[in-house]
C-alpha cells in the first residue's frame, strides 16, 4: 500500500504522519491490491481538516473530515472510508449477475475407457448434469484452487459464454473458450 501524506499550512511531524499511516493502513484488509492512498493535512485557522483519497484497483474512495483536533479527524475520516468499502463490498455480493445472465445448464458424458473391444463404441456410462454459474476468470481460479477438482465449467461473465477452466500438470491453469 502506498501512502502519500501532504501538509499544509501544518509542519511536518513524525508523530502525526506515523499515526495517520497507521491508521489508513488498516484500510488495506477490505481492498484488493494495487492501492493507493493520497492524505492531505491541513489547518485553516482553528479547523484541523483531513482529506483522503484511495484508488484501489478502479475502486475509487474519498473522505473528508474537520474537528479542531487533527488526531479525531485522521479517525473520523477512516471510519468513513472503512464504511464505504465495507458498503462497496456488500453491494458487489448482492448484485445480480451483469445483463440479467443466467446459470447455463451444461451436461456431461463420462465415457467407459476400459474394456471394450477394439470394433465396438464407448457407451456413456454417467450423466451429470450442473449449472454454469457466472464469474471472472479470476473468481473461477479462486474456485478451482479451493475444489479438488481437476477443471471448472462457468460462464464468463465478461463473455457471457460457457468456459472451462482445467489446471495443467506444470501447476498452471488452461481455459477454454469458444470461437466467437
């Protein structure tokens, strides 16, 4: 997390810029990396006004606070800011999937590898059938790394097209998407 703090009409002290980096460094646990954090200290007679804003990863956040104590407004304004992202992130888990998309019903075949002989076909011997529900190619990596499951069928959400994602046995991941 970069941290950049400007003074104005204030001087410069340890004390205050290491309490202000504290503080907006608790802000790091709700976001996702790169972030970047702009903090403006100022006094204008006998208002102590603290002006934050933090880019993290497109996500853009900005609070301002003044009290007559610089130390209050540095906590007030992050509570505020904390309270946004937490905002933020529950509307991201509330939200429908993008274009009113749908779970995609898919169908698998397991064929019967063993023993059959060379001039008769592979039967189907299983029938699954699943939703393929709607992520980022991100999320589903997230998911694959958290199954036991050698690949992953979803629609991107991006595409809104089925993909399969499979992990490779050099410990990287494939994926699998259709011709436009």
């Amino acid at each position: 997390m970069q941290i950049n703090l400007t003074f104005r009409n204030i001087e410069p002290a340890a004390s205050l810029r290491d309490y202000a980096e504290g503080k907006i460094a608790r802000v790091k646990k709700y976001v996702e990396e790169p972030v970047e954090a702009h903090v403006v200290l100022k006094v204008e007679k006998f208002r102590h006004i603290v002006e934050v804003s933090i880019d993290a990863n497109g996500l853009r956040i900005n609070g301002t606070e003044e009290t007559d104590d610089m130390y209050s407004a540095i906590d007030m304004v992050v509570d505020k800011i904390e309270a946004q992202v937490r905002k933020y992130r529950e509307k991201l888990r509330r939200r429908k999937p993008a274009d009113g998309v749908k779970h995609l019903p898919v169908s698998m075949n397991i064929l019967a590898s063993g023993d059959w002989e060379e001039d008769r076909e592979p039967q189907v011997i299983k029938t699954e059938q699943l939703y393929a529900k709607p992520m980022d190619v991100d999320e589903a990596i997230m998911q694959l790394d958290l199954s036991e499951s050698e690949f992953l069928v979803f629609t991107n959400s991006r595409t809104h097209r089925l993909n399969v994602l499979y992990r490779r046995q050099d410990g990287n991941y494939g994926l699998i998407e259709p011709l436009q």
